[in-house]
C-alpha cells in the first residue's frame, strides 16, 4: 500500500492529529518536503505533503494571509499541510485551520517529539516497500502469464491470465484489425471496442511503425500496442481499464507483447504450411468426402461452412500478396467457416451464404476481384466452382460479380432458364448423382474451356492426355454422344452450359 495521510494519522509513534479532517486524509502522500518560506510553491510539486514550524506566520493571525498562504499551496498541488508544534508558537493557529477547511486541503499537527526527518523517512520506505512489492508482483504475474501460455490455451490463456492481474479486458487484432479469437479470453468483442480505437489501430497498423499509444477514451485508459517489428506488424493488443496503467502493469504488458508476437508469427508459418494440405482436402471434397474433411480440420487452425455454402474465387494480383495473407488469416479462424485453397493466382473460397456481403467488402477494400457462385449444397460443389469461375472471368478490377448476376445478364441465362434444362437435367441426372459422373462432367468441363484440345486440358486437370481420352469416350457412351463429331460436342456444351456447369 502507498503511503497516505490516513497511514500517516494512525502511525501512533508520530502522534499526529488531524485539525482539518475531511474525505481526503486517504489521499496518496507522493513525497513530503518541509519548509517555513512564506511562499514555497515555486519548490513544491503535485501530490507532495508540506510540514511547516510556522516561523513564516505573522503574530496578528491575519486571517487574509493564512487564506493567501494556503490557495498558494491547493495551486501547487499540495495533498496536505503538517504543522509542527512548540517550535515556535504553542498549538496550531487557528486562522490556519479555518483556511485550510474552507480550501478543503486536509491539517494535521505534528507533535514537538516528532522531527520532520522521521516522516520524510518514514514515507520513503513505505514507498521503497510498495516499489518492492510492485516489483515482486510484477515478475511473479510475469511467471504466471508465461505459465498460462505453455499451457494448452496458448496466447488465449495468456491473454486471459493478463487480464485477470491487471483487472482490465484485453484485445488481440490481427495485421489487418481484425479481431481475433484470442479476444473471447477476456469477454471483449467488437461491440464492447469503441469505434475511435479502432480506427486509430488500423491508422497505427497501416502506418506499420511499431508503436505505443496511450489515451483516454469514454473515461477508460486505452494502450495499443502494435505488435511485430516496423514495416512488417502481425497486429496490435489493446488494453483498456477505469485506472492508468503503471510502470510494474506494462512490465507484465510486455511480457505478453512477446508471446503475442511469438503466437502471431506462428500462426503466419502454420498458414503457409497448411496451403499443401488444403489443397489436397479440396479435391477430396470435389471427390464428395466432406464428413472426412471436417474431421481432419478439427484438428488444425480452418474453418468450413455448414450444410450450404458458397463457391468464391478470387484473383491475385502479384502486385499485392498482402490480400491472399488477409484471406488466410480470417480462414485461420474456425468461427468464421471459411475454407480457403488455391495457387498464387487465384483463390477458392467455402463461404457461409450470408457471409459473401461482408467478404465481398473486404476484398473491394483491398483492390481484389472476385466471383461468387449461388447457393448450392456440397454435392454440386463442383458446379459452384464453375460458376464462381465463370463469374470472376467476368469481373473488372477491384470488383466482386455474382454469377445470378451474370445468368440474368447472358445468352447462356436464357439456356438455364428454358426447356433446355430440364431435358439437360434428365440427361446428365444419373451422372450428376454419383462421384464418379460428377468428375467426368467435370473433367468434360476443362477440356471444352480448351477448345477440346487434350494437351493443355490434361495438364490442368494433372492426368495424362490418354486417360483424359478414356474419360471422354466414356462420358460418351454414357451419354449417347459420340464425342469425336462437332455436333455431338456442342450438344454435350448446351447441355453443360443450360445447367451452369461449362466453364468458358
């Protein structure tokens, strides 16, 4: 506890008494300096205790001057005033303490036996013990955040084990201000961020200098740190709380800084590494495996929509990789669905429905262009595919199209729209409802977005050109359609294309 004047008053070796008590004797006793200077406010600073033998005091007790004298000191900031008795007058005049009461600043008189020095003294070590004390606090916090986070909640726990010492909420956001999961830790959410810190995190985040700022919002003490090192920031903490945060508090603050870094980095290399392995449970949700594919996520930092779902494809631009780092990193966290694959091209998103609005938003913030499928189930994943693929083709830079936008607007929406579909539909049914059928449509789909030419139709789909054959001549047969005859191709086109399924 720091040194007040309450602890001051019941410290029963100095036998001070308080001749102006009020509800300020708890107040906080920042140092105590001693003078008989009519006017020592030019020496004094906020929070000080000034003790006085009164040597400066006129014999009259003018009530103006001892009004005067003490304004003087409420000005300077003086916490209280301490006058030492016997020195050189008997008691505490009383003109002293009616201005004192009317200026509301706390006396107390301090006995003859009681030397200035053996206050001073006994302020100082109260403040060396409760440094000492903040000390010890803050390495045995410093352990125990560091404790929490080798445990199985990682920086989650961390950050909630933080929050826990320092009584306040705490929010971890990502490289684009995006908060992270780690946030639920200490209850904080988006609502509970206000609107101001927000911003200035993202103008800190965009200004990629690591920094820290310190402010009062809506009467909290709000810390953003960002996190990372300048030119490269993985994200920012922001720490709020009714009280300001002291020196011992943002020693415990680093610590977590450093394992935030640390989790953050982390996760940026375990991104990297999983693009192989999504790319691979791609194809085997293509293959019709999704019960599989959500068991195997369960294990990993991904996400995937649930019973419905959008197809979103999304084209690179090699001028700005920091849109593909964003899209990971929201797919990253399991709450939001999102599964993510693709090439340094292009992208394929597995959306929530509903969540295509705000993904479209923050892909146009970015200068990105996108094409989206419509609603479909995982067993006509393959067609929101080629939807969504058909729909990006058409897309302008920094543009996000919808494909009912596109069949509303095209020769081949009067095709899905007319008989033709429903004879297609009866054509290609048994296929389409099988695996197999799906991937030959499929793989029929490639090689007539290449003019049916086998080469490059076979390297897209990494098979030899001979297979790619076999599988034609038997998408034929099943379909009665002789697939070396123009016309025949074109009919398996319209029928393709009347059920949105070709790819051009």
């Amino acid at each position: 506890m720091p040194a007040t004047l309450r602890s001051l008053v019941d410290h029963d070796a100095f036998g001070v008494t308080e001749r102006s008590p009020h509800d300020e004797s708890a107040a906080v006793i920042g140092w105590v300096h001693s003078s008989d200077l009519e006017d020592p406010s030019p020496f004094l600073s906020p929070g000080q205790m000034l003790l006085t033998t009164g040597r400066q005091f006129p014999d009259n007790d003018s009530e103006l001057y001892y009004s005067d004298y003490v304004e003087r000191l409420v000005r300077a900031g003086v916490v209280a005033l301490g006058f030492g008795t016997e020195v050189i007058r008997a008691g505490t005049p009383a003109a002293l303490e009616a201005a004192c009461r009317s200026a509301d600043l706390p006396l107390v008189e301090v006995p003859y036996r009681t030397p200035f020095i053996a206050i001073s003294q006994w302020v100082a070590g109260v403040q060396a013990a409760e440094a000492r004390s903040r000390v010890d606090w803050a390495l045995a916090t410093q352990n125990a955040v560091s404790v929490a986070a080798l445990g199985a909640g990682g920086v989650r726990a961390a950050i909630q084990k933080t929050a826990d010492h320092l009584a306040c909420e705490i929010a971890l956001f990502d490289a684009d201000a995006e908060l992270t999961d780690a946030a639920a830790a200490s209850g904080i959410g988006h609502s509970t961020v206000p609107d101001e810190v927000v911003a200035h995190l993202g103008r800190l985040l965009g200004a990629q200098h690591r920094s820290r700022s310190d402010r009062v919002v809506a009467g909290a003490f709000v810390t953003v740190q960002t996190l990372g090192s300048t030119g490269s920031l993985t994200g920012a903490l922001v720490l709020s709380r009714a009280e300001p945060f002291d020196s011992a508090d943002f020693s415990v603050v680093t610590t977590l800084v450093a394992l935030a870094e640390v989790s953050l980095e982390h996760r940026q290399s375990l991104r990297v590494s999983l693009r192989a392995l999504m790319e691979q449970l791609f194809l085997l949700l293509r293959d019709g495996r999704v019960v599989e594919v959500r068991r195997a996520i369960e294990a990993i930092a991904a996400g995937m929509p649930g019973e419905r779902l959008r197809v979103v494809e999304v084209r690179l631009d090699l001028s700005r990789p920091a849109l593909r780092d964003a899209l990971e990193r929201r797919a990253s966290e399991p709450h939001n669905r999102l599964f993510i694959t693709g090439g340094p091209t292009r992208l394929t998103l597995l959306i929530e429905p509903s969540y295509w609005p705000d993904l479209a938003a923050f892909i146009r913030r970015r200068g990105g262009s996108a094409g989206v499928s419509d609603a479909i189930g995982w067993q006509s994943l393959a067609i929101g595919v080629v939807q969504a693929r058909r729909a990006l083709e058409r897309t302008n830079p920094g543009e996000a199209t919808q494909f009912s936008e596109l069949v509303s607007a095209s020769f081949l929406g009067l095709l899905a729209s007319s008989s033709v579909a429903e004879i297609a539909d009866a054509r290609l049914s048994v296929l389409r409802a099988s695996a197999h059928g799906s991937a030959l449509l499929t793989d029929a789909v490639v090689w007539l977005g290449h003019n049916a030419a086998w080469d490059p139709a076979a390297r897209e789909l990494h098979i030899h050109r001979h297979s790619l054959k076999a599988r034609m001549a038997e998408l034929g047969q099943l379909v009665g359609l002789d697939l070396e005859r123009f016309q025949d191709r074109a009919e398996l086109w319209a029928l393709l294309s009347s059920l949105n399924l070709y790819d051009v």
